[in-house]
C-alpha cells in the first residue's frame, strides 16, 4: 500500500559540483519519515561523478549514463531528454529538485514542465546577466528560473535578483548553500596527504580551469601566465587537479609541458581529480587560489583563502564583497600581476584572506528539506 501522506521528491543531477552540493541534501531528506526520496544521475559526468557518490554513500536508483568524450551540448541535451521521461513517469515524484545551472539541470527542469510536474530549484537566482559568461550556465539558470516553483535561493541577492525578474515571492526562500553544509563534514585539522608532503613548507598554490568559455586562447593566457610567475618565485609550489576534459588536458600539457603532469616538474604537479575531501583540505592547506569554478568561489570565503578569479564575470559578488574574490580575467599580463602582487605584498594578501561567511552557517539542506516536509524553513 502506497502511503498517500508520503511525498516523493527525486533530485536531479550529474556533474561533479551538483553532487556536491546535491548530496548533503540527499542525507537530510532520508531522514525524513514522510519523504521517499529517489535520486536519478545522469551520468553528464563519469568519473569526476562517482567520485562524489563514493564519498558521500549515495547510490542513485537510477543512473542515465549518458557521458560521451568530448560531449557537445546538443549531446548532453538530447540525450538526457530521451533518456529521462520513462524515469519521471516511473517515479511519478511530487516535486522534482534540481541543482544550479548545468546542462543535466536545464534539461531536467524542461522534461519536468513537458510532464507537468513541479520543480524545486536549489541554488537559485544567481545571475551575471551575460547569456555569454559563463556559457552556457547563464541562459540554463534564467531558464530554470522561468519553470521552478521552489526557488532555493543561496543569499538574499539571489533572491532579490528572481524578485527584479517577477517571481512572487512565496516560491522563494532564502537558505544558504549547501556547498558549506558539504564544507562542514569535510576539513580536518589532521589531514595528510603525500602531495601536500611535498609541498613542505612552500606556499601551496591550488589550480582549477574547465569552463567551456575559456577552452582555447584564454585558457592558453591563464595558464602561460602562472607559468611566468612560478618561474619567477622558487619558494611557492603549485598543484592543478586537473578537470578530465581532454581539451583542457592537451592545452595544460602544451604549456606546463609532460614533465608536470608524470610529477618530474619541480614546482608544479598536474594531478588527477581529486575528491571532495581531499580538495576541501588542500583548498584549507593553500595560499593562495586560481580558478575559473563556481564552486570554489562559495567554499573559499569560509575558509579564509584568496582566490584570484580566471573569468571576466561572475555570479557569485557576495565573496568579493567579502573581498576574499577578486576578478582578473583571462588576459596574461593581467593574471601574472595580480598573482604577482598576492606573492609579494603581504598586505595585499592580508586584506584577501579573512575568513567570511556570504553563503550561510551550513544548514541549507534542513532548512530545503523542512520548506518541502513542512512547508516553511524554520528548525521545528
Ligand atoms: C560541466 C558543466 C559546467 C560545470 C562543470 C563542472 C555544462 C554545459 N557544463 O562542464 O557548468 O561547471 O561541468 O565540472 O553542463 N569528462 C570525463 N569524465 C568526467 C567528466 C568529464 O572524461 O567525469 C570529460 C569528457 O570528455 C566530457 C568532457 O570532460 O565530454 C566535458 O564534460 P561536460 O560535462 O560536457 O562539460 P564540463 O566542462 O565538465
Ligand atoms: N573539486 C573537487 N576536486 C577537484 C576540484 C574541485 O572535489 O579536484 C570540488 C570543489 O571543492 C567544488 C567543486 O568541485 O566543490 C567545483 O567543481 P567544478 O569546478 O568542476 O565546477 P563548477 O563549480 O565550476 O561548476
């Protein structure tokens, strides 16, 4: 017998930050007695996927298997939309949530409205405006917006951005993100790790560079920039877990060159992925962070680290107006300045690496799971 008081709600996800950030929430709905929870991935990821499943315990009911080398969008697109009707009309879910602003999350939030049923959008309203940066996750965040009827909103800036745009306000509400409740289980005072051994007693600088727009001359500028400055200070060591996508490998290769990437360079280590909790402590271990990630721009602010942007926008202007963000762009000469002055002016430095808080005190996923149990997000 079906228990009609029992609400079904399946989460949505497929990339390495919507797992992330996906799976804490997965924990606190199952606590739940009167949600079912069902978790379907799409698989828009492989690897960098199931590293996050195994960390976190989550086996998902369904898995669509879609990743392919060198997917298109039109790839991921179309693959999840043929694959994902016959889940959501197996499961017939109350409310369907989805993460952020992938491709997995735009062509869930689209299957749900062709069958009607209600989606629940975490990480909600953040915006720059530009459908161009980040591509395509500006046009996939707006246009979830347009379908969700929950609206998970990280910070008050992300809501009042879906109040400017018309949404009514009692779709929204204002939790923190989920990536700091996923923060919280992670870092460890006494974390080791051989990488970080041979580190020793430089300043560790932590690397990360995947996004779509940035894949060629860009890329090439960012990264002939840190080349420049690690040649430049022999005190510092660098460490690039790198993103599995083969373009980004082939353009680090042509710049850092095979000896960083088999460990024989001397002061930069192009290493695999690594999972989340390793990243979150060698994030709480760096000097200094250079990324083009969204999700780092959330994790690091808390942690106090200075993180120099590789991007010309960004969504998330609550960690520089902590000031713990700064934007440099992808132009070389730019970046090598900017990292030049965060190894040399230690004031500079110092005014980067308060710690703050803009994304919440880590209780994001109670107050999502409360609002769908509940109907409302305070603690009962
Ligand atoms: C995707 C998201 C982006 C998010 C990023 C997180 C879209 C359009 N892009 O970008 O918003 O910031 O994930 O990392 O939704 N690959 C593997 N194994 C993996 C993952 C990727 O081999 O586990 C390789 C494959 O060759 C794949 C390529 O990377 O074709 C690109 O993956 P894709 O998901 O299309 O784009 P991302 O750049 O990862
Ligand atoms: N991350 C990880 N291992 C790594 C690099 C990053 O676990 O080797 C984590 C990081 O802490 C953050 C998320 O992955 O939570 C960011 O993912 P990514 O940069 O791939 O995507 P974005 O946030 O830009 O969408």
């Amino acid at each position: 017998m079906i228990n009609k008081s029992v609400k079904t709600i399946l989460l949505v996800f497929g990339t390495r930050p919507e797992a992330i950030k996906m799976c804490p929430l997965i924990s606190e709905l199952k606590k739940r007695n009167s949600i079912r929870t069902v978790v379907c991935v799409t698989g828009q990821h492989r690897q960098m996927l199931d590293q996050v499943l195994k960390v976190f315990k989550v086996k998902p009911d369904y898995d669509l298997s879609i990743m392919k080398e060198k997917q298109t969008l039109f790839d991921v697109i179309t693959n999840i939309m043929n694959h994902i009707k016959r889940v959501l009309e197996e499961v017939n879910p109350n409310v369907v949530l989805v993460h952020g602003d992938t491709s997995t999350t735009f062509a869930a939030a689209l299957a749900c409205y062709y069958l009607q049923i209600p989606v629940g959008h975490v990480e909600a309203g953040l915006r720059t405006y530009d459908i161009w940066s980040p591509y395509p996750e500006e046009f996939n965040r707006q246009a979830v917006s347009i379908l969700s009827q929950f609206n998970f909103a990280p910070t008050e800036l992300s809501r009042n951005n879906l109040i400017r745009e018309g949404k009514k306000a009692d779709t929204i509400w204002v939790t923190g993100n989920t990536a700091i409740d996923a923060l919280r289980t992670t870092v460890c005072s006494d974390y080791t790790h051989p990488e970080l051994d041979w580190v020793g007693k430089s300043r560790l600088i932590l690397i990360t560079a995947h996004r779509r727009e940035n894949l060629g001359e860009p890329m090439y500028h960012m990264f002939k920039a840190i080349n420049r400055v690690m040649n430049e200070h022999p005190d510092v060591k660098a460490i690039y877990p790198i993103h599995m996508n083969p373009i980004v490998r082939r353009i680090a290769v042509d710049v850092f060159g095979e000896k960083a990437i088999n460990g024989k360079e001397e002061r930069i280590h192009i290493i695999e992925p690594l999972d989340v909790i390793d990243f979150h402590n060698f994030m709480e271990k760096s000097y200094l962070i250079l990324t083009d990630s969204g999700g780092i721009q959330e994790e690091a602010p808390s942690l106090g680290k200075p993180v120099l942007v590789m991007r010309n926008t960004t969504e998330r202007p609550e960690g520089i107006e902590a000031g713990t963000l700064k934007l440099v762009g992808t132009e070389e000469n730019v970046i090598y300045s900017e990292f030049s002055k965060l190894l040399i002016d230690n004031n500079e430095y110092e005014k980067m690496s308060k710690a703050s808080n803009p994304y919440g005190d880590g209780h994001a996923c109670e107050r999502i799971a409360n609002i769908l149990e509940f109907g409302k997000s305070e603690f009962v």
